[in-house]
C-alpha cells in the first residue's frame, strides 16, 4: 500500500479502492461513514450509494456489501448490540452532523477492542441514527456542512466564508490576505476537510442556503446571500446536492417545521457563524431548527490495557498527544508521530482527551527480537487519509485487494533504526517460546536447566530484556491472550486452559484483580 514510498521518500501514495464482503457477524449491527469519496454498499441485495459525509445504518443479519472508490476511506463501526428499539430494526441512512466526525472515529477505535473499557452504543451513536429520518421523507434532503479546517489560516477564511457565503474573494486573493501561498492554502483545505477550496465553498454554500430556507427565506433571498448570480445557476446547484429544487426544499422543511428531527449543522466553533445566517434581517416570526448537539467530548481521554503482545504492532497518534511506555522506558508522542511497539515487551498506552492513538499495522513477533529502543517517525499531515485507510485495513475486512496487513511493520523495520544490542539469546528464547504458547507451565528454574544457565543469571537478563519480573511478565502476556480470547466468544473455562491455568478458580481470581471484573462478566460486555 505505498509504505516504502512514504517512508523512504515522504511521498504521500494514494488511497486505493476496497471492498469488503461480509461486514460483521450474523449478530452483529453495522455503521458505515463515508469520510471522503463515495462508496457503494449492497444490502440484501438492495444497492445504496454513500457519498462523502453520509453514514449507513444496517441491522443485524442483513448480508452486506461494501465497495469503495479510489480515493475513498470508508469507515465501518460494528455493533454488538443485543436488543434494538424499533428505529433501528430496519436500514436507515442520513447525512453525518458536522463535528461528529472524530466522535465517530474514537467509536470505530474502541469497537475494536484496544481500548480499556467496554463499549456502550446506547448513548450518542444509536441516538444519531435512531434520530435520523427515513430516505425519502422530508427531512432526508439534509445538506451537511463540510467538515471545519484546523490551521489557523483555512481556519479564518472559513468562518469568513461562513459569516458571508457569498463572499466574492477567490482562493488566491484570500491567500494574499492570510499571507500564505495559494498552494499551502489549498493543502489545508484538502488534507483537513477532504476537498478542495472551490468544493468546500461549493458544499458551504448550499448548506447555507439549505439553513436559510429552511428558517423561512425566500429562493430569491437565498440565492442572493449565497453568492449566486442567477436563480437557474442556484436551483441547479441546489438540486444536484440535495435531490429536490429550493421550492421543494423550502416546502417540505416548512411542513417538517414541527418535527424533533432537525437539519445537520456545524460544529461548535461554528455555532455563531450559524446564527448569523438564520437570523432573519428583520424582525420574523418564523422559527429556524436547532441544530443537533455536537459531542462535547468528541475525544475522551483513553487508554490500553497493560499487555504483552505477542505480535509488533506500529501505532500512530491521529489527533493530539500519547504517552507510551515500553517495558521500563516511556516516551510522549505528539500529533502524526508513528512508533513500532515490539512484541515481547510490556506497553500501556495513555492518550489525554482530545487525543487518540490509532493501530496501522501489525506483524507476528516471535520470529525477530523484541527491540526495547523503538525509534519514532513523523508522517505528514497530508497522509491522513492514506494512514486512516490502512487503519481500517487493519482493523476490519474492508481492504484493498492484495492487501497485506504485515507490510507496514515490515517497512517501519527496513527504514526506521533500531538501537537494540544483541540481548540475552537465553532470555529471549524465554520470550519467544512463551509468547507462541502462553500455556508452557515451566518457570523460570525450569528455564535455566534447560538452557544450561544459571537462575540469577537468566532473571537479570530477562529483567533486561522486558523490564519486568518474570511471574509479572508471564501474569500480563496470559491476561493479554485472555481478552483476545474472551472477545472472539471463547468460554472463560476454555481460555483458562489456552492459556496455562490449570483450575478455572484461579484463572477468574487472576483476571478479576487485574480488570475489576470476572471473565464471564467482560466477556458478556464485549459480546452482548
């Protein structure tokens, strides 16, 4: 998927098309949110096309089917849900409020198991698409504001944007403006919203002028404010995004004008941007629509378990910050950092709020020595849509074809040094053994007969190598192995036997004190 060209020369590859077939399990719910591009998903044999910023709802037990466009991430969240209220019972489709696209990613993060904690659906992601009205009803037509840019330049020229969405400055003279290259403001339009300057404004402006009609004012009015210079220009534009004319619109939101159900609106930041444009000029008696509220924690603060994972796994911090320690070191990664975590070795990862820390790739480990001085590399900001797609490779069926989900790990290993020495070949092959079968009962005596060494001498060295003890070391890899267990739908009687316990009692003591909950209990609440 392009590894050696990005690392080896920072050239960004593009996002392959992928495909996936089926989504999730017979029990199992799916969302799919188009971030960028557009996709199509069969259902049952039923075909939807998403577009950029449109989510999917499919129940369980419909077969499923998903395609995407070169250029597209595509991100499916699957959930585990045991009992659905009505609304949820049957495909719903809607377009994605602006501001919840990182709630939405830190959703897909933990659906996937990662993180401590379980996962709760019952707040926030079902009531978004429970919510959502049907295809084809008068709310459907929803115009989505485009997703807001973080550099403080893009930034700026969007709430100006946004404050006047006719404004009749260009791209080049709003760089001037911003002292800033045409070219640089371009690229942070297109790498933080996913489009370019003319369709962010393009996007921006019908979703105003869906806002204005929608809080009473006329097409004329509308098209006008909007920065459009004949009506035939503005009703073409309009119905192209939302199916339907401006007259369509206005008369199908005046009569939606008492529903609950209400139109997607920006983010929080933009909120008095918003209300410039539905404020009427004059004195109105119509009502607009309140806008859907915005996660106010789009990003809580997360965190791993402590594990020893028996495969490497290259990490990468998409938003924010991450503390990461490995064995008896740690070390603060900032926003775009990618580190390897290598297998054998004890990590804990601790993300603040308004951080997540997301898995790219991984790769077997007992066949190369653990590295205890992992190196860090920098990925660009321009990357992201490349990096999330390899993500969700990563994390889900959803991959291009040939995909293979070691070669990130291979090409982080070819290109980033390692400092690690020679180690311990004793202690190492300790670790190695014990992370292919968590099951081997022999302790650490029984270690230094066989390999003809002396006991002190192999616990210093397996203290160096892991920064651990060996009965903590051992204790974290089984407990490792345990939750992967337990979340696949093995029986906590079964995995207490996988991995090395010989009485089930003694399997569920050790895993209560080290989760605060019992095996049967955790796995009821990663498998509903």
């Amino acid at each position: 998927m392009g590894w050696h060209t990005l690392l080896a020369s920072g050239v960004v590859p593009a996002v392959p098309a992928a495909r996936a077939e089926p989504v999730a399990g017979d029990g199992d719910a799916v969302l799919l949110w188009t971030r960028t591009g557009s996709a199509q998903v069969d259902i049952a044999g039923l075909d939807y096309s998403l577009p950029a910023g449109r989510i999917i709802w499919v129940p369980p037990g419909l077969p499923m089917t998903v395609r995407t466009d070169p250029g597209t991430v595509a991100i499916p969240i699957v959930a585990p849900v045991s009992e659905l209220p009505d609304a949820l019972a049957r495909v719903k489709t809607t377009t994605l409020p602006m501001g919840w696209d990182e709630w939405l990613t830190y959703h897909f993060a933990r659906s996937a198991g990662y993180l401590r904690g379980t996962t709760s659906y019952s707040a926030g992601l079902l009531d978004l698409i429970s919510g959502s009205p049907e295809p084809g009803d008068a709310e459907s037509a929803v115009i989505a504001w485009p997703r807001s840019p973080r550099s403080p330049a893009a930034c700026g020229v969007a709430r100006e944007l946004l404050r006047d969405p006719g404004h009749p400055l260009g791209l080049g003279e709003f760089a001037l403006r911003e002292g800033i290259s045409t070219r640089t403001l371009q690229r942070q339009f297109t790498s933080e919203t996913g489009l370019t300057f003319r369709a962010w404004r393009n996007r921006l402006r019908i979703a105003a002028a869906a806002a204005l009609l929608g809080s009473g004012h006329s097409v004329a009015e509308t098209a006008r404010r909007c920065g459009y210079g004949t009506l035939s220009s503005f009703s073409r534009a309009f119905s192209q995004q939302a199916g339907l004319s401006p007259r369509q619109y206005r008369r199908q939101r005046a009569t939606a004008a008492n529903s609950d159900v209400t139109t997607a609106s920006a983010d929080e930041g933009f909120m008095e941007g918003v209300d410039t444009l539905t404020r009427p000029e004059e004195n109105h008696s119509g009502r607009g629509t309140m806008p859907p509220s915005v996660p106010r924690h789009p990003l809580p603060a997360s965190e791993t378990w402590p594990r020893v994972n028996y495969f490497h796994v290259v990490v990468w911090v998409y938003r924010g910050t991450a503390r990461i320690e490995i064995a008896d070191t740690s070390r603060t990664l900032q926003q775009g950092d990618a580190m390897l975590l290598p297998a054998g070795l004890r990590n804990h990862v601790t993300a603040p709020e308004g951080s997540l820390l997301l898995p790219l790739g991984h790769r077997p480990g007992y066949s190369r020595p653990p590295d205890r001085a992992p190196q860090v590399i920098h990925l660009p900001a321009e990357a992201e849509d490349f990096l999330l797609s390899n993500v969700v490779a990563n994390l889900t069926c959803l991959r291009p074809a040939g995909y293979d989900p070691h070669a990130v790990v291979s090409s982080f290993q070819r290109h980033v040094p390692s400092t690690a020495g020679d180690g311990s070949q004793p202690a190492r092959r300790v670790i190695d053994a014990l992370t292919r079968d968590p099951s081997d009962s022999r302790d650490l005596g029984d270690w230094a007969a066989m390999l003809g060494v002396g006991l002190t001498e192999l616990r210093r060295a397996f203290f160096r190598e892991t920064g651990s003890t060996f009965p903590v070391w051992r204790a974290e890899l089984r407990m490792t192995h345990a939750r992967a267990l337990l979340a696949s739908g093995d029986a906590p009687s079964t995995v207490a036997r996988r991995v090395g316990y010989a009485r089930f009692s003694g399997f569920t003591r050790a895993f209560t004190v080290a989760h605060g909950i019992t095996p049967s209990h955790y796995r009821r609440q990663v498998r509903p």
